[in-house]
C-alpha cells in the first residue's frame, strides 16, 4: 500500500484572541486547526493572542490534530514576532499570509531556523492574492518545507472584483492554477472557507466541488461545518469497497503473472492502483485519527 496520507478533510480557523474557543478546539473532530493571530485578532489584541496560541500549541491537549499557526504579515509590526514565538511553540506548521513569491517562503524559513524551529515544522502558504496564484508554480517548488497551499477565496474575490456565487464559477481559475502547481509539487491544498453558516445546503454542494476540482480537504470558520466536510472528504463505503476490490484483484493478477485486470468491467491500469491504495490509507489514517481523539 502507498505511503500513509495524513488527513485534511476539514481545518477549522481559531481566533487567538479567544481562549475559551482554543480550549473548545480540543473536542471537536477536525482534522486540524488554524490558530489565527491575523484577520481574526484586531490590532490591540495581537500580543496577547501570541502567548495564548503559543501556550495552547505547547500544552499538547489536542490530540493527534494537526496544529497550525497563522502569523502577521512580514510587513506588519507583529509579522517577525508572531515567526521566532511560532517557531518555538510546538506546532506543527506556520500560515503565511498572502504569498506572492518563491523569496517569501525561504524568508519565512530562514527566520525559522534563525529561531530554532525544529525541522519537522512545516510551512503552509495563504494563496489569496492574483499575483500570488499567476505565481504558484515558483511558490510551490521555493523549498522542501513548504507542505500546504491554502486558498484564500475571499481575498482573492475582493482582489479580482468578482463576486461570490454558488458555481464559484469566477474563482475557478485561480483555484485549477494553484491546484495544478500543488499537484506538480507534491502539496497538499486545501479549498477556501465558506461564509453562510447557516446555508447547511450550500456548505455541502460547495464541499463536494472541491472534492470534485480535487482538494484533499477545506478551511472553516464555524465548528457545525467540521461533521459535513469531514463526510464529504473521506472515502465513501461504496469506494472502499471497490478500492480493496481493485488492489485484490491487481495483486493476483501479479501473482498469476497477467497483465490485463478487470474489475466490474472495467479495465484496471496503474493509475487506478494508485488511485485505491491512497482512498485505504487515507481511510486507516482517518481511523486512526479517529481511534486517538
């Protein structure tokens, strides 16, 4: 089986400023969690969210979820701060707002290292801005830790002039460019958040777009949407089944030493192998995820 995947079906953003929601955050069942020190936290409020994320990403309360910490811009007053306490605090990754070159990331690193991160911290980068997404592909090969784009649909809709609809049809295009250059590189990338809390209907439509455009999970901003996407972003029943169907019957044509296989009818090619080997481990990690929660 291919290597196991980890799981980023939903990634619910977490004001910094809030301590009773970073403290809500260690029962919810998201796969990870942003926590914000950027648009979320207003200007007097900054330097207290610091030492909240900081202590909440060290106190190692959530579990197997993956923690992450969205930093300031550099060109803020808090951007340098929110790096060096960020790379001392324990989590996982950092968010880099509004990326726009392949230079941004290896500043970003090397002011980790200066910091002390450990190596295994990871980078994920914010593509909310037309010149960050005609620039994905330099973004996405700037440095090995670099894991995760995030798209930034809001910003992006308010930069292009666009407007929000149910088809998303304006952001395609930025959503297939920053897709296409994750692929090419061997990112994770995660679709953008969706507004309407209460449109359950329209959360879920908009979920399975992305599942469909290929995102291997989505941002939230409200604890109701993580059970939905969580849903909409696992293997279903239907293709496990059929994926331990294609493996089985790929292994024992190996072994018979065939090399057509078919499965239901169809005509079973690597790609697909690889394509059923990922919906299993991706269903073990998840249930692994599950089984520490």
């Amino acid at each position: 089986m291919s290597k196991t995947v980890r799981p980023r079906r939903s990634v619910l953003y977490m004001p910094g400023a809030n301590t009773r929601a970073l403290e809500k955050a260690r029962t919810l069942p998201a796969d990870a969690l942003i926590f914000d020190l950027e648009d979320a936290v207003a200007p007097d409020a900054k330097e207290a969210a610091r030492t909240n994320v900081v202590l909440a990403a060290d106190s190692k309360a959530y579990g197997k979820r993956e923690i992450v910490i969205r930093c300031n811009g550099l060109a803020t007053p808090w951007g340098a701060a929110d790096i060096e306490a960020i790379a001392q605090s324990g989590a996982d990754a950092i968010l880099v707002p509004k990326v726009e070159s392949a230079a941004e990331v290896t500043h970003v690193v090397s002011l980790l290292d200066t910091a002390g991160a450990p190596a295994t911290m990871a980078v994920w980068a914010m593509m909310e801005t037309p010149k960050g997404v005609l620039r994905a592909e330099e973004i996405a090969g700037a440095h090995p830790r670099l894991a995760v784009f995030v798209m930034g649909t809001n910003d992006l809709v308010k930069d292009m002039r666009a407007r929000h609809t149910p088809m998303r049809l304006p952001m395609v295009t930025a959503l297939g460019i920053a897709m296409l250059a994750a692929r090419a590189y061997g990112l994770t990338i995660l679709d953008g958040v969706y507004n309407d809390i209460q449109d359950a209907e329209g959360f879920r439509a908009v979920c399975q777009q992305g599942l469909e455009m290929g995102f291997d999970g989505k941002t939230l901003i409200h604890p109701t949407q993580v059970a939905p996407c969580n849903e909409v972003f696992a293997p279903s029943a239907g293709e496990l089944e059929t994926a331990r169907r294609i493996v089985a019957a790929f292994k024992a044509a190996q072994a018979e030493g065939k090399g057509v296989v078919t499965v239901d009818g169809r005509m079973i090619e690597n790609l697909h192998v690889e394509q059923a080997e990922r919906a299993l481990s991706l269903d073990a990690a998840i249930r692994e995820l599950q089984a520490a929660a």
